[in-house]
C-alpha cells in the first residue's frame, strides 16, 4: 500500500506541469480580456484598440510578478 508506483509523476515533473497549467491560463485569460475590451472599444468609439500593444503591456506586467 506503502510503495510508489512507477508511473506516478516526481515533484519537479509536476512542478513544471502546474507551471504550464498556469501560464496557459493567464494567456487564455489575457486573450479573452483582449477580445472583451476590443468589442467594448469598436461599439463605444468605433476603432478598434491595436492588439500589438496591449498584448505587448499585458505580458511586461505578468512577468514582473515572477
């Protein structure tokens, strides 16, 4: 009962997999913001905001959290 299986991950395997468990949802969550924000700025003002920027601002800010 007491032994590890084989096939069971190791810590730094798992680590890395909740590395990139995360940053697929910070990305997904960055995008769907992006989407959110650009359909609120072509109803209001009628020009689309460049995605280029805030995709390149939105990255600066989560990296400075590492």
């Amino acid at each position: 009962i007491g032994e590890k299986h084989t096939a069971e991950p190791d810590d730094a395997e798992l680590v890395s997999l909740s590395k990139r468990l995360v940053e697929n949802a910070v990305l997904k969550a960055v995008q769907q913001y992006l989407e959110e924000t650009q359909n609120k700025t072509r109803q209001t003002d009628g020009s689309p905001m460049k995605t280029e920027e805030a995709a390149s601002s939105s990255k600066n800010e989560s990296g400075n959290d590492n």
